[in-house]
C-alpha cells in the first residue's frame, strides 16, 4: 500500500434537485482525487454545493450523474441498505450541531455504528471505551452530552466517528459551534488524528479553521474553483 | 441489531417516557384486564359446576326422583309452584319400585333432609342440614369419610342412631377434640358419631361442610319428612348410555303408579346434572360469544392511540433516525427498532393487565361468593394480544421511519 493510493475518486460528479418548476444544479461536474492520509478542507461560499459534494462523498445521496469510488468501489450507483453499510464500514462524520442522541450516555454514543456493525456487547463497550480514550475523554464515559461542554460533546462525536476505524473522517463544519479556544483544542485532534494516518476532509467556511488543513479546495456555483496543496502531505 | 439490544433499547425509550407510555397502554392494558377477569371468573365457574355441582350435589350419572326438581333453572311461576306443591311425594313403595323395575346395573340411595340445631354438651350448632340416608348416599354424592366410617344397610334398616358429620360441623361443635364416639344430639334425642366426611369447601358462598347424615329410619326421620316418604331417590349408573336408560325405565314405572294418562304431564321430577350443565352452557356460551368482541373493541382503540403515540414518537425523533442512519443504520434496523418499541410498548401493558385481571380475578374469589380460577391459556392469549397489536400498530409509523431520508432527517429541527 503506497501513501499515494486513492480512497476518493469522483468524475463529473452532478446534482440537480427539483425545486418546485425550477430544476437546481447544485453540482456541475466535480473531479476529485483524495489519496490516503490526506487532509482536505473543502470551501465555499453558500450555495456554491459543498454540503451537497459533503452528502455525496458521505453516502447519505447518490448523484444525478457521474460517478464516485470509494476504496476503489463503485458507490454512486449502490441502494439505500448498501450505502448505509458503506457509510457504517467507511466514513465517520463529525457534524457542527455534534448530533449526539441525548438521552444516551457518551459510552452509548460511541458505540452506536459497532451495534450496526453487528459487534458484540462485550466488543463493543471495550473499542467504544478505547476510542473516548484516544479523544482524551475517558473519565466521561457515563455522562450525559447535556452534562458535557460543547468541546467535550464534539470530541465525543469524534471518538464515535473513529470507532469503526473509517477510511475518511468527514467533519462539515466541525467548530462551527464552538468558541476559539475549543476550536484550538478540536483542531489539534484533529491534527493528532492527521499524524496518526487518517485520511480527513473537512467542509469550514473558517480560513484559520481551513488552514490546519494540507490541502484546500475551493467550490464555486457547484464547480471546483481552485484546489491548492499548502504543505507536503 | 439483534433482537435484545432492540428491547434494550425499547425498554430504556419507555422508561424514558413513562406518562407517555402508561396512557398509550391503556386500551390494551383494559382489554388484557378484562380478558384475564372475565376468562378466570368464567373458568371457576365452570370448574364448580362441573366438578362441586353437579360432581357432589346431583353426582355423575346420577338422577334424582323428586316431588319437583330441587334446582331451578328457568322462571317458576306462582301457578307452577302451586302445582308442584300439590303434588303427590314420592314414597317408599315409589321408590323400592322404581329401584326394582331398573334393568340397568345402578346403586341407589334415599335422601330427606331439613334444616335444624345440632347440640354437643350444650354447644349449639344451628341451621344444619340433617339428612336421613340410606348406605350408598355416600358413594353416590362422592363424598370420602375422612375419619371413622359411614354406616351400614343394617343400621340404617334398623333406624341405629348413629351420624356422619361435615367438616365444618365438627369443627364447630368438637373445636378440634376427638368427635368419634360422642354423642350429639338432634331434637333432644342423642346420636353417636361414627364417621367425618371430607372438606368440600364452598359453593356460591354457601358451606358444603355444615351438614349431619343420619339412618333413613333413625328416630331424626320423623321431623325431616311425614311417615312413608323420602325427598328424592337417588340413582346411579355407570354411563350416561345407562343412565338414560335408567331414566325411561323410572319415568315409565312412576308414570304407571300415578295412573298418569298419556296426555298428563309428570307429576314428579327426574332431574340430572345434565339440566343444571346445560343452563350453565347456555349463559358460558353467551359469555364466550360476547367476550372476544368487547376485548376486541378495547383492543382495536388501543392500537389506534398506540399507532399515533408512535406517530407523534417518529416526528419527535426524526433527528435520532436521521443521525442513526449516517452512523449506518438499514431501513430494517429502523423499522426493526421501532416495531420492536411498539411491541414492547404493548406487551408491557398486556403484562400489567395480566397483572391487574389476576388481582381482580382473586379478589372476586376472595370478596363475592363467585369462584374464579385462572386459565393459563388466558394469560398466553392476553400476552399474544398485546405483542400482536404492538406490531400491528407499529407497522405504519415504524415504515415511516424506515423511509426517512437521512440529509433531511438529520437537518430537521425539534
């Protein structure tokens, strides 16, 4: 396995929605290589189509036309129960809002994607106790995410997005939600995370959010705009 | 997901929700209640009528010859008792002959009985049942001697006054002291106890226990019944084939004695059990018949609110499904968790209705004379209901969950 192999491949990637009359074009085509161990921030103003290339990349949609690989798989024609089994297998996400189910302990949390992966209990609580160890969290393991702070909840949701051991993290506005000391302390995960090997792409309309990122993608009226690489990966 | 971690989790979504949940169950909760109340009083009685009733008070294959039949089952009207009073009783010579002219093998049996006061050392004992039998009364009322004996043909041909007491009657009169060999007396005149009959406990209330048999021609026979007549015959055969038998035979030959025409109606009753069971069948069929629609109705209305309960569960939940698909969740793991709610939902109300018809089928046994006995089978039913209303009900709601899509579901607002 050489560091330059591809975990996203996507050509001419489109998206229309039907608005009423109006068709939109949210996507017009995108190509898009990510190899391994990349991290990537996608930007863009709103409506130029980054939470839709977001939803895409994630499997929650599939396009209109063209055509994504994942892992070197075909993904953009698959049904619903194999996209969700993708996404369970392959992409952990990390939302602006957390999206922590709130009546569950942190522990719970983290273990959902292993109940869908089908792990058994006894698994499942040890990975799900390894991974809120990697995000420094823990002695937090039996609370509440109302018992948490934001910094605390969005490392919480992190460890859940890493307990499946995915090929992409994939954080849309991760510190969206969060003062700038504990967006430091995300990003520095985050970063962590990076070293560590793992592939992260990041939607952020923060430039010094962005800039924690190698590389940087721009989007414009659903089309890549400009694509640069900050640092050697 | 696997079966447990879905009731896990439906459990801990109900006890989240515990309002919620309590007024969603109550139409299954009612309906189970009921089921279980109704089923168990309907068994009980079923179990007297037709072990103690018709078992004890009239016994298996037995016919009783009387003036008039000794349990009423339908209206009596003032005309027909009046008749019934006028009638001629049934003596001594109808009775030898009617046990003479049955071809069939039988045992048979006189009875009188009248209520009155027992007396042990000045210890009273009133409103006793005194009957005057003859020796197979025992055999064919199936009541056991649980101590010293019953009396013999010779004692009872010769009037030997000797008595076989209930249960309840020597407990009352001897208060746990040796009865056998005492002496009681019945309208001043003394009688030896020589036997105790088994405890046979209750009947609508009344005691079964609370009774003395003496010798059909002991000196107590003359204030139970006039000279020369005896309150029933009673005869028994070994099948309900013989029995029948047994019963034209008797009819024929009372029929003859009275010089009855053939367009004349008896002047005497042969009753069975079979007239009581008939009527009990008839009020247990109606029962039966009307049960199953009134569960139904309160069941059908407990699906219908747990239906929208889960209705109004999915829109509030909306987030939670669309963030349990992101994370990898079929539509099956979602239709799955929601069914497996509702069911759960359901079924814990069915459980507490089990609970509930249970208390209430005791306490009718406890506080009215109506015996109530559980049936299993009713509580299986009552569990199954519930479980089968929960899927039902959940069958719609969970299905919209299912089809959630997840970008919109996770966006969505509450």
């Amino acid at each position: 396995m050489t560091s330059t192999e591809l975990i996203i491949r996507v050509r001419g990637l489109t998206r229309d929605y039907e608005m009423g009359a109006e068709r939109v074009q949210a996507l017009r085509g995108v190509d898009l290589d990510i190899p391994r161990n990349e991290y990537v921030a996608v930007m863009g103003p709103s409506g130029s189509g980054k939470s839709t290339l977001m939803n895409l990349i994630g499997c929650l949609d599939t396009p209109t036309a063209g055509q994504y690989w994942l892992n070197a798989t075909e993904v953009s024609r698959m049904t619903d129960d194999d996209l969700a089994r993708v996404r369970n297998r392959e992409i952990g996400f990390v939302f602006q809002t957390f999206n922590l189910l709130p009546r569950a302990t942190a522990l719970h949390n983290v273990e959902l994607p292993l109940i869908y992966a089908g792990v058994s209990a006894r698994v499942r609580r040890a990975r799900a106790a390894h991974a809120l160890d990697r995000v420094g969290l823990a002695d937090r393991a039996h609370h509440r995410p109302n018992e948490l702070s934001g910094g605390q909840r969005q490392r919480v949701a992190i460890a859940r997005a890493l307990v499946n051991d995915p090929s992409i993290l994939l954080a849309d506005e991760p510190t969206g939600n969060l003062d700038s000391a504990t967006s430091a302390e995300i990003m520095a995960v985050f970063n962590d995370l990076h070293r560590q090997g793992q592939t992260i792409i990041m939607v952020t309309h923060e430039q010094d959010i962005a800039a924690h990122a190698h590389r940087v993608v721009t989007l414009h009226d659903g089309r890549v705009d400009s694509d640069t690489i900050r640092h050697a990966a | 997901m696997q079966m447990f971690e879905a009731v896990r989790l439906a459990l801990q979504t109900i006890w989240a929700n515990k309002m919620k949940t309590a007024f969603s169950v109550i139409g299954v909760f009612i309906g189970v209640t009921f089921l279980i109340a109704v089923v168990s009083v309907v068994e009980g009685m079923n179990n007297y009528m037709t072990d103690r009733f018709a078992g004890t008070l009239l016994g298996v294959n037995t016919f009783h010859l009387r003036r008039f039949p000794n349990f009423q089952t339908g209206e009596v009207t003032e005309e027909m008792w009046r008749s019934w009073v006028r009638r001629p009783r049934i003596s001594y010579e109808d009775a030898t002959a009617v046990s003479e002219a049955i071809t069939v093998p039988h045992v048979s049996a006189w009875e009188s009985a009248n209520r009155t006061t027992l007396e042990y050392r000045g210890k009273l004992a009133r409103d006793i049942e005194v009957i005057a039998a003859t020796e197979r009364w025992f055999e064919i009322r199936n009541l056991p001697i649980a101590a010293g004996r019953a009396f013999s043909g010779q004692e009872v041909r010769a009037g030997t006054p000797v008595v076989v007491l209930g249960w309840e009657l020597t407990e009352r009169l001897f208060e746990g002291r040796d009865a056998l060999g005492k002496e009681v007396k019945i309208q001043g005149i003394p009688y030896r106890v020589i036997g105790m009959v088994e405890k046979q406990g209750n009947l609508f209330g009344i005691s079964l226990d609370k009774f003395a048999v003496t010798t059909a021609y002991a000196p107590a026979k003359r204030f139970v019944n006039p000279p020369g007549v005896v309150d029933a015959l009673m005869v028994q055969t070994n099948s309900l084939g013989e029995l029948q038998i047994a019963i034209a035979e008797a009819e024929a030959v009372m029929r003859t004695r009275r010089h009855l025409r053939p367009s004349e109606d008896n002047t005497f009753a042969i009753e069975t059990a079979d007239a009581v069971l008939d009527f009990w069948a008839k009020i247990n069929r109606i029962l039966m018949i009307a049960l199953p629609g009134l569960v139904a109705i309160s069941l059908v209305v407990g699906a219908i609110v747990i239906m929208n309960i889960m209705l109004m569960s999915v829109a509030e939940r909306t987030r939670e499904i669309g963030i349990r698909k992101s994370l990898g969740a079929r539509r099956r793991d979602i239709l799955s968790q929601f069914l497996v709610e509702s069911a759960t939902i359901a079924t814990v109300g069915a459980a507490v209705g089990v609970g509930t018809g249970l208390a209430g089928a005791a306490l009718v046994n406890a506080a009215t004379p109506l015996p109530a006995a559980v049936a299993p089978w009713s509580i299986l039913v009552g569990v199954a209901l519930g479980a089968g209303v929960g899927i039902v009900a959940g069958i719609y709601p969970a299905s919209r969950a299912a089809r959630l899509d997840p970008i919109s579901a996770i966006r969505h607002e509450t």
